[in-house]
C-alpha cells in the first residue's frame, strides 16, 4: 500500500449507530487531518494532528471523536450522528517542520449517508 | 477571514482546446497555493503546489501562476483531453492560521 488509505469507503449508519473510520498513511508524514466535504459547500477542515497530537479542533460537535495512536494512523469514530453529517470524509497526511508548509495528500475518502 | 472563490464554477469545452481555470484569494498572507483535482465520489490528487515566494510551476499540460499581491492563481490546461474532466479545487495555506482554506471548485467537462 502506498499513499494515504482510507476504509471503509462507503458507511451506511442508522442515527443511533457507533461506528469508526479509519486512515493510514505510508509517507512517513507527521501531521495528519480529516476534513469534511458536503455536497456544494467548499471541503472543511475538521481536525489536525501534528506529532500525534490534537493542534485543531475546528469547532466540531462532540458526536465526532479523532483518535491518533500513531503518526500513520487516525481514526474518527462516530456516535449518534444526524442526517446532514452524510458526505464524504477526507483524510490527509503532510510532513510539517517549522518554516515549511508542505503539500497535502489526500486519501480517497469515506462516503458516509446517516439515515 | 480568507475566503477562496473560483470561477467559472462550471466549464465545459471540447476536446484540444487550451482553458483557464481562475481562483482568488481574498488575504495575501498565505504560505502556498495548491491545486487538486477531484474524480466523482473520490478524493483529492495534488496537481501543483506553488510556495508563496514563487511565481508559477508547471507539469506537463499543466501551468499554475501565482500573483500573491493581487490574490490569484490560475491553472492553464494545454491541449486538453476527456480524460481531464474532473473537479478542480484551488487552496490557500494561511499564513495566520496554518489552514488549508478551500474554494468551492471548477467542475470541467471536456467533450471528445
């Protein structure tokens, strides 16, 4: 595997449902971000991880719960989620040091519908 | 507050002609510009990434500019193919907050 992965690719939940995404990076990066794209709105930033650590929580509702246990791996896990939480969740990884700002890699993303 | 806007957000051409894709920016404080390209329910590939001190990159039918003292960045498509149809989505890296800041995207359409 090479890149940025991300499963399950597709999740359909009920509202009352626990469930987890989940993203692994093969590029030795050290920061690592999930964003959420909504159809016709521009991608959001959701949270940041940098060194393993939370460095952004971007206003989030507490339903939405990052977990990084190693610099390749960053999971979201999900609870009682609402119907307009449906969209894809996009994960990233970049490698970040001070004073240079690096391209990000996008995995393919998780299309998750909440009935 | 930096706001990203692309226009057109709709293009459509046929197969061989040289297009422009337009982004702005509304706060010059950024340390990059990066451009990707999104395929239909898939994720994001980065196409060309300009730091703020440069003025443009390029790879193969791609050229992106960067004029950061008037806020904006265009990707020109050279010779263009349906295979390039896809969504096309500009972001700034702020320079005061760290964050990626996304525009809304171009969704191209090239007819054979």
């Amino acid at each position: 595997e090479t890149g940025v992965t991300q499963t399950p690719r597709h999740l359909v939940m009920g509202m009352t449902n626990k469930k987890s995404l989940k993203c692994e990076q093969h590029l030795g990066h050290n920061a690592m971000y999930w964003y959420k794209q909504s159809a016709k709105k521009p991608l959001e930033l959701m949270f940041v991880y940098s060194l393993e650590e939370r460095v952004e929580n971007n206003s989030v509702p507490s339903r939405f719960s990052p977990e990084c246990p190693n610099s390749s791996h960053l999971f979201l896990h999900l609870h009682t989620l609402q119907p307009e939480d449906s969209a894809l969740y996009l994960c990233a990884s970049s490698q970040e040091s001070s004073g240079t700002y690096n391209e990000q890699f996008f995995g393919p993303g998780t299309r998750l519908t909440v009935l | 507050k930096q706001e990203v806007t692309q226009i057109p957000a709709a293009l459509s051409v046929p197969e061989g002609e040289n297009l422009v894709l337009n982004c702005s920016f509304t706060d010059s404080a950024i340390y990059n510009l990066q451009w990707f390209r999104q395929d239909p329910g898939k994720g994001l590939t980065s196409l060309l990434l300009i730091q703020s001190s440069q003025r443009e990159q390029t790879s193969g039918r791609l050229n992106a500019s960067l004029d950061k003292s008037s806020g904006r960045s265009t990707l020109y498509i050279a010779a263009s193919q349906p295979g390039d149809s896809a969504t096309y989505l500009c972001a700034v890296k702020s320079s005061n907050t760290g964050k990626l800041i996304f525009g809304q995207g171009t969704t191209l359409q090239v007819k054979p």
